[in-house]
C-alpha cells in the first residue's frame, strides 16, 4: 500500500515475508501461552490440593475443640458433682443437729407441761397438806426446768451457719 501510494519514503517489505515473520511471532506467543496455560494448571492443581489439605486440617481442628469442650463438660459435671455431695453432706450434718437440738428442746417443753399441769392439778384440786408437802420440791423442779442455760449452751453451740458459693478460678488447661 505504501508502494502504490504516495507513501515511497518508507521502508517496504514484501508482504509474504511479513506474514511470516508474524507467524513466526504468533508461533512464539502461543508457545508462551500454552506455558502460562501449563503453569496456571499447575497452580490450580497445587491449589486443590492445599484446599483439600485446608479442609482436612479444619475437620481435625474441630474435632480437637469437640474433644476439648468434652473434657470440660465432663470436668464441670464431676466438679459440680463434687461439689453438691459436699454441700449434701454439710446440709445432713446441719440438719441432724438442728433435729437433735430441736427434739432436746421438745422433750424440755414436755418436761414443763408435765409439770405445769401436774402443778396446776395440785394447786386446784389438792389437799392442803399435799400442796404444803409438795410445795417446795414443786417449786425446786419449776426453778430447775425455767433454767435455760444448758438449752441455750446447746443453740449457742449449735451456732448458725450462713453458706455461700464462690466460684474459684478455672484452673487453665493445656
């Protein structure tokens, strides 16, 4: 075209020499090509396999955290195990004791009945000569029965008791 035209000044090939010198180029551009093509491949194939790696490696992680969390539950049912037994064991002990102080203090409430009742039957109905000969030894027992000294020695002792829960630190575990 620049022969024909009015274009003389450039340097002209023949075109079938052309031609194939861009042949030759296109040749080697496809050759580059079909390399890149070859070594993306290959990367996508590395990188199947470092997906499948990934997610076996994921599978194994979450396998060990459910192993983990397992190992926890069971530590926190055997301590909250533990622990409740030992509350148990307290709560049975206290309990006995209050049952015993409670039956002790009963048994004294019925000592005093007994003898108010014997005392008021005494009083009202008697003769005089018992109520004289019963008097003092009626009123010794009364003196002795209001004293509440070994009663209130035994609630003394007896205290009272004010549980409470703290929490203590999770040991951490490896």
């Amino acid at each position: 075209i620049c022969s024909v035209k009015s274009h003389k000044s450039h340097e002209c090939t023949d075109i079938n020499e052309v031609a194939d010198e861009f042949r030759k180029q296109m040749s080697d551009d496809v050759k580059n090509m079909m390399s890149t093509v070859v070594r993306c491949r290959k990367v996508i194939e590395e990188e199947k396999k470092n997906k499948v790696n990934f997610n076996t490696n994921i599978c194994e992680i979450k396998r060990e955290i459910s192993d983990r969390a397992e190992k926890i539950k069971r530590l926190i049912d055997e301590e909250t195990s533990n622990l409740v037994k030992k509350l148990e064991t307290v709560e049975l002990e206290r309990n006995k004791q209050i049952h015993t102080l409670v039956a002790e203090i009963e048994q004294h409430v019925s000592f005093i009945e007994s003898l108010m009742a014997y005392t008021e039957e005494l009083r009202d109905k008697g003769r005089s000569s018992d109520v004289a000969q019963q008097r003092s030894t009626l009123h010794d027992r009364a003196e002795e029965l209001m004293k509440l000294d070994a009663l209130q020695r035994m609630v003394k002792d007896l205290g009272s008791i004010e549980m409470t829960f703290t929490a203590a630190a999770w040991p951490s575990q490896s």
